[in-house]
C-alpha cells in the first residue's frame, strides 16, 4: 500500500484511492467524516512506476497498489482547513496512483484525462479531502481529488474565466458583469482584496494589476515558479488557512 507519511521539515501526502472505486464493488453502507480539506497551488513533476512496499502475499505484482504514480509540488495553499483532530496538516508534495500495474483506474476518468494532458512544470489547482471512511465493519483514511484544473497562462481567455470562479462575483444563478469588462476588473478586484477600502489600486488590465490578481486568486507571486517559490506548503504562512493569500 501507499503510506501516508509526514515529516517536520517536509510533509509529503500520498493519495490511496480503495480498489472497490475502480471495480465498481458494492460498498454497502459507508459512513464518511471528513477530516481536512486542502486547496492547492501545484507544480506538476511528472509521473513514475512506483512499486508497491507492502508485506501481504500479493504485494507488490497482485496487491493493487503498484503502477502510475503522479506526482505534485506545492507551490502555495490557497485554503487549509482542519475539521477533526486527526486531520491532514499542510504538505510540501502530493502524489497519486493514476492507474495500476494491470491498468485498473485509481482515479476518475477527468482525473486520468487532466494528468495526461499535463506537461512537467505545469502549474494546477489542485485540491483534495482526507476523509476516514467506515464500511462494511472496516474503516480506513482515503483522500479523493476534488479538482486537478491547469492555470492558464495569465492574460489569456481561460486566465480571465479561472479569475472569475475563484473571484465569487456573481450571484447563486450565475449573474455578473461580463467577463474582461471594466465592471468586471473592478468587482473582481474589491472581492478578491486587490483594492483597498477606497479602491485604490493597481490600474484595470495592466501587468500590475494582472500579477496582483494572480497572487490574490491563486498565490502565485511574479517570478515565483521559476525561483522555486518563496514560501511553499507546509512551510507557507498561516495567513492562507482562510482563503486569503497575504498581500
């Protein structure tokens, strides 16, 4: 199986996704309680064969567990919520079985298509649960992906469209001003804190107040991917547990 492991100075989390998943099994009455949740930044690494360490009789070639290992740097979280005692803290890496070695899927279909569409260096959002599940008079930790979305690069169409989900502007029926506006720029730029109570600020659709959006809406500060980042993970400033990157 794929431990989940965490260090002091390095915190590493491995998704195990339960093989019943992939076989469609009957799950029969689950209990779920979700333990932390975890809305990330990422840097793609790439993915490897990763052979499964376990000591059953059918570890590593029978157990399910060994095959296509993703892996993911975290660049900066975005939200860090911790609902149980036992929870998940931040970690410094994310990795997740995409297959295993007899190509049985250990993550959803639009799991599976987003990692092969990547290339090593892009950058995601990434986000997922630790959950403990009880079913069938068993329990385990299990830690399924909620998103796995690449960032555009900044100033494109998709780049204006990613702003606009994470901004929080428009209504319960998905009402707002038109995306790339002048109305636009400014709601976005007052919900996500990039002007002041008096919104003063950087100007509309300039390269400041592009890489302004960029760090409010996603952490990323200018030149911080290629410098390998200031602060990253668990190391982060707890400033972002709510949401909020700090300015």
């Amino acid at each position: 199986m794929i431990p989940v492991m965490f260090r002091v100075s390095l915190a590493i989390a491995f998704l195990l996704v339960p093989t019943g998943w992939a076989d469609g099994g009957e799950q029969g009455t689950v209990k779920v309680e979700t333990l932390s949740r975890h809305e990330t930044v990422a840097e793609f690494r790439g993915t490897n064969y990763h052979r499964c360490m376990g000591l059953t009789s059918l570890c590593p070639d029978q157990c399910g567990e060994s095959g296509t290992l993703a892996t993911f740097r975290i660049v900066n979280y975005v939200t860090y919520e911790k609902l149980g005692e036992y929870g998940d803290p931040k970690c410094d890496e994310f990795a997740f079985l995409v297959e295993n070695n007899i190509k049985h899927p250990k993550v959803p279909a639009d799991i599976r298509a987003a990692v092969n569409s990547l290339k090593k260096g892009d950058v995601v959002l990434l986000s997922w649960k630790h959950d403990y599940v009880t079913s069938q008079g068993s329990s385990a930790p299990e830690r399924p992906l909620t998103r796995l979305e690449k960032i555009a690069p900044v100033g494109t169409q998709e780049w204006l469209n990613q702003v606009d989900r994470r901004s929080g502007i428009r209504d319960t029926k998905g009402h707002g001003p038109t995306i790339g506006s002048a109305e636009w720029m400014q709601a976005v730029s007052v919900n996500l804190g990039v002007y002041d109570k008096l919104q003063h600020g950087p100007t509309p659709d300039s390269e400041e107040w592009r890489n302004a959006i960029q760090w409010k809406a996603f952490g990323i500060k200018e030149g911080q991917l290629k410098a390998g980042g200031e602060k990253n993970g668990a190391q982060q400033d707890k400033s972002s547990e709510h949401g909020k990157p700090r300015g």
